[in-house]
C-alpha cells in the first residue's frame, strides 16, 4: 500500500475516508469527529459512522490517544487499522500531536499495513485488501516522511517473513527459501551466496547430520551488504534457523497441528526479511545474514538417538533428541558466522516449546553472552513495543549438557528447557558478543488466526536502526 503526506489540516470537503487522530475535543475543530469523541464512554477509543456528501456517504472516525507510549500507538492503531481496511483511501489527521506526529504515522502506517496483508495466493478466488492508500496530514511534513519510510520497510520486512512461514512446505523447500532470500536480496543491491550440499557435507557434520534425513538439498545461505563509510567495519550478523518442515526426525512428534511445523523455518524468514528491509532503508551498517536451511524428516538416513556427530567446531554431539535438530544445524551456522569477525551475532530461532510455557505467545525469549547486546535488544523491543524478555544463561545449567560418549549432548536435563538450548549454543558462540533470540511462541498463531506473524522483524529492524 501507498503512504503519503500533506502538510494541512484535513478538511471536512477532502474526499476519501477521514480518520482524526488526537487527545481531547479542544484539539478538534470537524463537526462529526467532535460528535464522535463526545460520544466515547469511558475505556472506549475509537468510534466510527457514515455521513452523507454529494459523493454519497463518507466515513468519519476518531480515534483517542491519551498516550503516545508505543505500546499504547501500536494498540490504538490496531483498533484503527480494523476499520480502515475496509475502506480504499483514509486521510488521517495527526496535527493533535505536535512533535509526537512522526510517533503517531509511523505507529499507525505500520498497523494500516499489517492490516492490508493477505496470503491468499492457493485459493481460487483471492481477495486482496480494499485499502490502498493512506494521507498523513501534518504540521511536520518532514518528519513524518521519514516516519512512513521506515514504516513502509518494515510492512515490507514483516510481509516478506510472513509470506515465506505462510507458504506451504511443498513450495517452501529449502531451495526455494535459499532462492527467494538472494533473489529479494539482489534486487535490492545486496550481494548474496548461496552455499550447497557438498560444501556442508564435508565442513558442517551437525548441520549434515539432520539434512541427510530428506531427499530435499540442504543450503547456507549468506547474504551481505556494507553500508558503513568503513566498510571494513565489524558487521553485525543475523544467523536464522531454516528447518522448512519439522517432523521431530526419528523422535516423531505427535500428528495434531503437525501441519504447523512449516513454520519451524520462521527464524529463517525473521533473519531474511530483517536484513532486507534493513538494505532498503539503506542504513549506515555493515550486515550480513546468515541462514542454515533444511528439513528434519524420518528416513533410513536420518539421525537416530545414540548417534553421535561431529560439528564445525570440532566438538562432538550426541543426538539424544532427534526433535532437538534446531540447535544441530545453528552450531554450524554460529561457527561459520566467526570468520566475519563480527561486532555482535545475533540467532534468530523457533528453538524451543519450552519457550512457550516459560513466556507464552506474546513474549520472545532472549539470551546471550554479552549483557551490553541484550540491553541493546531489550530497549529495542521496548521502543516498537515487539515484547522480549530475558532469560539467564549461568554457567551451572552446563552441568544438564553432560554426555558419556560426547563432548555435550544436544538435549539436557529435564527443566529450564529453553535455557539448556541456548546454553548448547554457547559452546559455539565463544569468540564474539551473542545473543539468542527464541521466538517459538511469537512466530506464528494457531487457531482461527492461524498464519505467521512477521516477528520479531519490529524489534531486529528497530535495533539495526539505533547502531
């Protein structure tokens, strides 16, 4: 969708939907807005009607902000963004809202754009969003300009990541995620390199030991760009776990809502989609992302319990968890990161269900090595309000890694199974500042919302953003 600007006061002859934005009736001077605010009840926000014009009937909203806190934009604006989909053009008054206006557009641009999305390419009649555009009426036309680019790259990164966890697994194999992420890359003057089968056969043992269970090519995606005025800079590296379909391996998970685990490559999807919305806001960064894109399936090839297998690093693994393959193609991937001699790594993963019981569906879980990272991570995701919580990672949980036939097993103990994965990738992550980003339960929704939610693209591109 179009996001533009127009720096006056939205007139009650403008024609198109019309949304007035602002904190109390003083700030109003449109006869039906003012009608509209009056009208709202104590806990209410938003009200809406039809009025008649030459035209035929034009719809009139208001919406109330009584804090311009982001998590109070981003709900207000959601509330918003449910009416205004259903319209094609919607003027928007932000004058209330003085030096906060670029707050407020980016808030709601953001919303306006989630709520236009549709994955609807396997039906056969599609419906795509009515909403096309949204004006910005402002005092601060500058700004607010400003405000709705960065807007627009993040509805671009979120639509991208939720169009790769939409598709079905069929079409989303691992060539096509490896092949879409250079191509998107590409077009946006990114370089990308697409590492192969062979390559990971003979260097990457962990990661090879879960591809080799499906008859669809393992790939290492990496994807660069280098835009510092020092562009020898230490860059930033996002690794993302690509698993386009999880059956648990040998260690089956059990069938109901199994079709979900399209989703386990959501990571990767987060990584791709972050580093190119990233590209096209064109920041002052050196960037490189770094994908391990496979699928873990049940064969005669597969890893089974017991095996033990040798990873990048040199350390060896033995898989007491078929189910626990995540971590096993990550070691890789955060080995291979080291060579970059990066400023910070940052993974990006559906680790564990463990996650989910700690935190819920709302809440990404974060760990690391480096508390400097995790602050930067955790202000981030306050800023955009794309919620994050941290989780320890103490030395004693490597006492639950323990393994009599290995260096460290790929599951510990029962308890703090969240913790335990994270700590696995520490072993990994020793040579530069890491954190961890689970995201198992924020990834996707279940239920009559079912599809994949696009985060935590707003807290990545928000941190990429303040370097």
């Amino acid at each position: 969708m179009k996001f533009s600007t127009k720096a006056e006061t939205l007139q009650a002859q403008q024609a198109g939907a019309q949304l007035f934005v602002c904190a109390e009736e003083a700030q109003l001077n449109h006869p039906t807005a003012l009608a509209l605010l009056s009208s709202l009840e104590e806990g209410q926000n938003f009200a809406d009607t039809k009025i008649p014009t030459d035209n035929g009937l034009q719809a009139v909203a208001v919406c109330r902000l009584k804090s311009t806190g982001r998590a109070a934009l981003n709900k207000a604006a959601a509330e918003a963004a449910k009416w205004a989909q259903n319209q094609e053009t919607v003027n928007v008054d932000i004058h209330a809202f003085d030096e906060a206006q670029a707050a407020v557009a980016e808030a709601f641009a953001i919303a306006f754009g989630n709520a236009a999305y549709r994955f609807d390419r396997y039906k056969k009649e599609a419906k795509p969003a009515k909403f096309e555009t949204a004006v910005f009426h402002t005092a601060h036309e500058a700004a607010v300009k400003e405000a709705l680019r960065v807007a627009e790259a993040q509805v671009y990164g979120q639509s991208l990541c939720r169009d790769l966890g939409n598709a079905a697994p069929n079409e989303c194999t691992p060539e096509f995620l490896a092949r879409t992420a250079k191509a998107e890359a590409e077009k946006l003057g990114a370089h990308a390199k697409i590492i192969e089968k062979d390559y990971i056969k003979e260097n990457m043992g962990s990661f090879w030991s879960v591809a080799k269970g499906s008859v669809e090519d393992p790939y290492l995606v990496e994807l660069s760009y280098f835009g510092a005025a020092d562009k020898e800079a230490a860059p930033v590296v996002l690794v993302g776990k690509g698993i386009t379909f999880d059956t648990g391996g040998i260690s089956l998970k059990p069938g109901l809502n199994m079709d979900e685990m399209k989703f386990d490559m959501c990571g990767a999807a987060t990584v791709i989609s972050t580093f190119c919305a990233a590209v096209k806001l064109q920041l002052p960064i050196n960037l490189i992302a770094v994908v391990a894109t496979c699928e873990n399936m049940p064969s005669g090839a597969a890893n089974k319990p017991g095996d033990v297998v040798k990873s990048m690093k040199g350390l060896t693994i033995e898989v007491l968890n078929t189910d626990a393959e995540g971590r096993l193609i990550l070691c890789d991937a955060l080995t291979y990161a080291e060579q970059f001699k990066p400023k910070a790594v940052i993974d990006v993963a559906t680790l564990t269900g463990a996650c989910i019981v700690a935190l819920g569906h709302d809440v990404s879980g974060v760990m690391g090595n480096n508390q400097d990272l995790i602050d930067s991570l955790l202000a981030a995701s306050r800023n955009v309000d794309d919620k994050a919580w941290q989780l320890p990672l103490f030395e004693t949980y490597k006492d639950q890694l323990k393994s009599n036939f290995a260096d460290i097993p790929n599951i510990g103990t029962p308890g703090a199974g969240t913790i335990t994965a994270a700590t696995f990738l520490s072993y990994f992550t020793e040579g530069y500042p890491w954190a961890h980003l689970d995201i198992a339960g924020t990834a996707w929704k279940s239920g009559a919302e079912k599809g994949a939610t696009g985060r935590p693209v707003p807290l990545l591109l928000n941190y990429l953003r303040n370097l």
